[in-house]
C-alpha cells in the first residue's frame, strides 16, 4: 500500500522516481487469503515513475544507489534481523542527501535503528507507533 501512496504523491508533485525491491514476485494477501503480484494495488498511470526489481537487496541495493547517486527519501518495510535492517540502513545512508529523510518499519523487532541512530547522530528522529524517521 506504501507503493501506491509514494507514487500517488510523486505524480501530484510530477517529480521523482520509486524504486522497490523485493525478493520475491507475489505476496499473500492477509485479508483476501491469495497470491497477489507485488504492486496489485498501483494502478497503471502510476506505474510509469515506479521500477520493481527482484532480488536479495544485499546485491541490488547496492547497485540501484550507485546508479541513482542521490535519494531524497529510503524507505526499509522489509528484512526483520538485526543484520539486514542495519546493512540497508548503512548503505541508504551514503547515499542520503544531506537533509534526506530514511524511515524504517517494524522499529522495534530489535536494536537496529536506536544502535543506528546512535552510529550516525542524525539531525531529526521521530517514532510514530512502529514507524521511525531519522532527517540527516
């Protein structure tokens, strides 16, 4: 749902790309009980801002930040272990610009965004139930 939202608001703004990924193709809907393509919910006038790459993100991420350069805002709604939450937020991190927001969900499975926001000191964080912000 995050995917419609985020497009909705860059085609508003007619700015801005959407990049996701995930390591699988389908999900299951908790509430309809069936397989459903990931981005079933973005409708295709939407679409043409958003790229879906399939992958583990320890080797995309990688490269989607090296060939963006810059992002404005990274989001982290995947990946519950303390290891990959702290590799993504790492890797987001250099690439962040300065005054870039980084949100993450599901902030307290485990110490990985209050270990790093003690790692990198960012200028602003905020908590909204399971959701944290950290501004750089």
């Amino acid at each position: 749902m995050s995917t419609y939202f985020i497009l909705s608001a860059l085609e508003r703004n007619d700015s801005g790309l959407l990049y996701s990924i995930d390591i699988k193709e389908k999900i299951v809907s908790n509430r309809f009980k069936e397989e459903k393509e990931i981005g079933w919910l973005v409708p295709e006038e939407l679409r043409r801002r958003w790229t879906f790459l399939l992958g583990d993100s320890k080797e995309v991420l990688p490269r989607i930040l090296a060939e963006v350069k810059r992002v404005d805002i990274f989001m982290l709604d995947s990946g519950d272990t303390y290891e990959h939450k702290c590799f993504e937020f790492r890797t987001a991190w250099r690439h962040l610009r300065e005054g870039g927001v980084l949100l993450s969900d599901d902030i307290f499975l485990n110490k990985a965004f209050e270990d790093f926001i003690k790692e990198v000191k960012p200028s602003r964080t905020a908590t909204f139930s399971l959701l944290g912000l950290l501004r750089k």
